[in-house]
C-alpha cells in the first residue's frame, strides 16, 4: 500500500511531531504547565467550545428547518435552492465574514438602512466583533452540512407513510414529531457531531472577524506559532486541540457507521412494503 | 405533502424564502457587489464598475491568483492520483487494512488545519525533507488537505460501480492493467471529474494551513485577501474573493461536467 505510506509520512508523522515538538519548552515560558495554566490559553479554550457548541446548534435548528421544506414542501426552483446550498460546501469560509462585514457591520449596509429610516446616527446593529458575530458567520457556512445528510435520510421516507398519518388526522407538527423526526435523528447525530468538529477547527472566519475578544485555539496556535514564533507554546496548543478533535473524529465515525448499518435496515423494510 | 392547506404552505415557503436569501444568498452577493462598488456608504452600493476587478487581477493580487491556481492544479492532480490509487487498492485489501485507510486518509481533515500546518512547518524543516520557505510544502499541505475528499468520493463511486463490467473483461482475458485503463478508470471519470472539481475548489479558499506554512515568494489568494482587510482595503478584497468566488465556480462547474464515453452511449 505505498497510498497509506505516503500519507502517513505526510499527515501522521507531522501530528506526531507536533507532540514531540510541545515538550521541548520544558524549563521556559513554553512548556506545557506555563501555556495550559495561562490565561489566554483558558479563555481561548472555553470560547472555542463554547461558539462550536452554540454555532452547531444553531446550525441543526436551521438545517433541519431548511431540509424540511426542501424535501416534503417542493416547490418550483427548490432544486436551484438544494444547489446553492451544495455550493457553499465548497466556497472558503472567510468570505462569510467579509460579506458580513459589508452587511452588518458598524458603517454598514443594514445599519446605513436603519439609521436611513430613524436617523439615529449610531449603529443599531453591532454584534460583529462579539462571539455573535463569529457564531452567525459559523452557522451561515456550517449549516449545508446538516442540511445533506437530513435530505439523504428524508429521500429513504416512504412518503405514504406521512400522507397516511396525515390522513389519519395527525397534523403536520405531529407528523413531523412522530413520523418524521425519528427517522432523522441518526442523520441528525452524524450532521451535527461532524458540524462540532469543523466549528471547533474553523480557522478563516474567526482570523478574519479579527476582534481581540473573540480568540479560539486554532486562532491561538497560529498567533502563538507564526506571530510570536513560539514553536514549541504553539505546539502544545496544538496538541491540546489535536487531542479533542480526535476524540470528536471517534465518536463521529462511530455514530456515522451505525447511520449506515440501519440505513441497510431501513432499505430492506421499503423493499417488502409494496406487498403488504 | 406536509401541508394541505394552501395558506399555510404559503407562509411557511415564504419564511423559508426569507432565511434562504438572508442566510445564503445575501452574503454572496453583498461580496459580488461590494468588489464592484466604488463604495458603500449607504444602504446600497455606488458608484458601481469593474474598476476593482481590474486591480484584483494585477499587479500582487494577480501573481496570488496565478499561484492559487497553480497549487490548487497540482495539489488536487496529486491528491486525485493518490486517493483514487488507495481507493482502488483498497478494494482488495483485507477488510480491517481498508478501516485502517479509510480513518488515515480522512485524518487531515477531522484535525485543525492550523494544526497540520504546524506539524508539516517542524516536520519538513530539516534535512533530508528540506521542505520549508519553499512553494513546495504548500502544495504540499494542500495536497494532504483535499486528499480526503478525491479518497471518498472516488471510493463512494467504486461502490456504486457495477461489477460485471469488470468481470465481463476479466472473463474474455483482459489483464488486471487492461481492466483499470479501458474499464474502470473510463467508468470512474464522471466521479474523478467532479473529485478533482471539488479538490480545486476547496484548495482555492484554504487558509489554515497556508498561513502557517508559506513563503514570503509563495503568497496564495487567500492569503493576499486576509493582508488586503488587514490592511483596511476591504472593498479590495471583497473584489479578489469575487475573482477567488468565479475561479473557484468555473472550475467545480467545467469539472463536474465530464461525463464518460460510457454514459453517452
């Protein structure tokens, strides 16, 4: 298999350097006691998790709304919509905060809009340099992610499931609850635990929204390693942050494969249905 | 089919319109718009034109275009060759050896990719992997970045692959090189296509990885557009993402449109 050898040259044995690297500070400001019991290092790691927490959150609330509508309310150009969403996935996740600056920031357009119409001089909309700021940019990009796997769970829906409860009288928030939704929690799981994962490594919005308030741990080792030129300070960021996102990695690919073992399941129930 | 009455339905596509245009569309036309207006006082854009376009396309922003393109063609070439090659390999390796590949081959991305930058600025900073202050470890931290997503497309398409082609060609002699070259490589081109659409794309906007690795001769598009707002010229850089934004589109679209001969018939 030269494939795995070489990646593993490439991207295993960096990792592994890395951990070597962050006990090389022993003795000076770099070491792991001094970096972890640092204030800066305490604040960035409690905010990290913190926005991933919230932004994933926000990110299933949407999402589910969005997938939602898209699959069980069609509508002409909802697959333009369902295309759009496919195409952020792969747009780079800075140019959400650069629009954001344009649109909420403090001489921006929604507060030029407002203060058109009250003519209050003062910016009423100032959250972009807050973690509110990082949070909404973090859902508007993050959110596809959620919506892909719920589309691909709601296409295995038989859909006379739902017209038959629905024609038995339940509602449509009913129908929702009880014959929708506990089809999607698998997909909903794996969505959303992958959208922790990718929050808690996002990198460009957070450096661009560039507020001395809102620092994370990927922002940290960066500062730390490049700015500073602290190699080994960095490194032990890093292998704090390396830790986690492997741990989150885990648990990932555990709830995706049980996603897959019951989505086996689920195809040979929809193959017997039509005889019944 | 989850809601019968009219009305209803209509509410719900119209809050659902709402969310669709503030969340998606209004940011990726406001950074359109922005890199076309002269400037932005108001609640609209003025003084609309393609004077920035211009400036985004020379001078240092054009070399930072050129170079993106330039890591992004090689980086997603040797990722494309590298994840189909594991992908197809991995086919006949023993069912635990292709777990093993599967977690490996998407590590790079469940990792920070600040982190992985940090790793490949100590690892290959040394003889005899001298890699660092050269173009090459960027191409490199690019190429291990997309790695992941040409190894599981191209591995999601190798399972939606019909074997009797393959088996069809074993049958009537054709060797195992045969087979790849003028069976499944051919059926695979639709996957490889959109695989490397995808791997361009996603290293055109990388920036974790980059920062912590490039040299000062070695600026991507990316970087450059961070110096821009940095330096305060927002309006700038909102008109190098746009570039940025139609390279990136061209390039997901002109790839995702390979189909192979296979199909046409």
């Amino acid at each position: 298999m030269p494939p795995l050898v070489i990646v593993l040259l490439v991207a295993v044995y960096p990792l592994i350097r890395v951990c070597l690297e962050s006990v090389t500070g022993v003795g000076t400001q770099s070491s792991w006691g001094s970096v972890l019991s640092s204030e800066a290092f305490g604040d960035a790691l409690w905010r990290t998790v913190a926005i991933a927490a919230t932004a994933t959150l926000g990110c299933l609330v949407l999402g589910t709304f969005l997938a939602v509508v898209l699959a069980f309310v069609p509508f002409p150009g909802s697959r333009l919509v369902g295309r759009l969403v496919d195409t952020v996935l792969a747009l780079p996740s800075f140019l959400v905060t650069l629009a954001f600056t344009f649109l909420y920031g403090t001489a921006g357009a929604v507060n030029a809009a407002i203060a058109g119409v009250t003519g209050d001089r003062a910016p009423a909309v100032n959250f972009l340099y807050t973690p509110a700021g990082v949070i909404a940019a973090e859902i508007t990009f993050f959110t596809p992610f959620v919506i892909r796997p719920l589309m691909a769970s709601f296409s295995m829906l038989p859909r006379a499931q739902l017209n038959v409860a629905a024609s038995l009288g339940a509602s449509p928030l009913r129908v929702l609850r009880s014959v929708v939704m506990p089809e999607a929690w698998p997909a909903l799981t794996a969505g959303g635990s992958l959208v922790l994962l990718l929050t808690l490594n996002e990198f460009g919005i957070v450096l661009f929204t560039g507020a001395k308030g809102v620092t994370t741990l990927p922002v940290l080792i960066y500062t730390r390693g490049i700015v500073s030129f602290d190699l080994p300070g960095a490194a032990v960021i890093a292998t704090v942050q390396i830790a986690l996102s492997l741990a989150l990695y885990g648990v990932y690919r555990m709830v995706f494969a049980r996603l897959m073992t019951q989505r086996g399941r689920a195809g040979t129930d929809v193959a017997v249905e039509p005889s019944q | 089919m989850l809601l019968w009455n009219r009305r209803s339905r209509a509410v719900l596509l119209g809050v659902f319109g709402i969310v669709v245009v503030v969340v998606f569309v209004a940011p990726l036309a406001t950074v359109v718009l922005a890199g076309l207006a002269g400037a932005w006082t108001g609640a609209l854009p003025s003084h609309l034109g393609v004077d920035r376009l211009g400036g985004a396309l020379s001078g240092e922003n054009l070399a930072s275009l050129s170079v993106s393109l330039q890591t992004a063609v090689v980086a997603g070439g040797l990722a494309l060759v590298l994840g189909t090659w594991a992908a197809l390999a991995s086919r006949e390796a023993p069912p635990w050896l292709s777990r093993v590949v599967d977690a490996v081959f998407h590590l790079p991305i469940a990792v920070p990719s600040v982190a992985l930058g940090l790793g490949l600025v100590i690892a290959f900073n040394s003889a005899p992997l001298l890699l660092g202050g050269t173009r090459w470890i960027v191409i490199l931290a690019h190429a291990v970045l997309v790695l992941a997503f040409a190894f599981s497309a191209v591995s999601a398409a190798l399972d939606r692959l019909d074997p009797a082609y393959r088996q069809a060609a074993e049958s009537l002699g054709a060797g195992p090189f045969r087979v790849l070259t003028r069976v499944t490589l051919p059926l695979l081109l639709p996957a490889l296509g959109a695989a490397a659409g995808l791997a361009v794309a996603l290293s055109m906007g990388e920036l974790g990885a980059t920062v912590m690795v490039y040299p000062a001769t070695w600026k991507t598009l990316p970087v450059t557009i961070f110096a821009l707002t940095d330096r305060g010229q927002a309006f700038q850089a909102a008109a190098s993402t746009t570039i940025l934004l139609l390279v990136t589109l061209v390039a997901l679209t002109a790839l995702g449109r390979i189909r192979s001969a296979a199909a046409v018939r």
